[in-house]
C-alpha cells in the first residue's frame, strides 16, 4: 500500500533542480527507496574545521544577551563568543 510520501512512484528524478527548496519539495513527496536503482555509492572525507558546543542557558539569562546582541548589532552568538575570550584571555 503506497504511503503518501511515495505516492509518486516511478516519476523520474529531475535532472537538475532549480534550487535546493525544490530539491526538498522532491524529496519530501518521493520516498528514497524507490530510486535505488538510480543511486550509485560515492566516497568521500569530510574535514570538519568547526565544532559547535552547546552550553545551557538560564532563560532569562539568554534573553538579556540577545537584548545586549542587537543593541551592538552582532547575534547573540558572536558576543558570547567575545565575552568568553575576552575572559579566558
């Protein structure tokens, strides 16, 4: 019984797509699965530069930095950023 994410079975994947929106809308309304025999297996190194760390703020707390962030027109990430080096340094 078909579900309706792959309702559309057998249309062809599009040689390109115009822009990623459209590639999701594709792929939201095709199930993976039907295109196996399209898929072909790829290697490839990710080189990961950038770690992101989560850091668990009061509520309230996170409120008054993003308050202090748009006043010095940065996010509220990048003036934590500033602040912790600033202290750590």
């Amino acid at each position: 019984m078909p579900t309706s994410k792959n309702k559309k079975r057998g249309e062809p994947i599009p040689k390109h797509f115009q822009s990623p929106e459209e590639a999701g809308q594709f792929w939201d309304s095709h199930d993976s699965a039907d295109y196996e025999k399209d898929m072909v297996d790829v290697e490839c190194e990710i080189d990961i530069k950038r770690r992101a760390f989560l850091v668990p703020l009061d509520r309230d707390l996170y409120r008054k930095v993003q308050s202090s962030a748009r006043k010095s027109g940065v996010s509220a990430e990048t003036l934590l950023n500033m602040w912790i080096l600033e202290k750590a340094s």
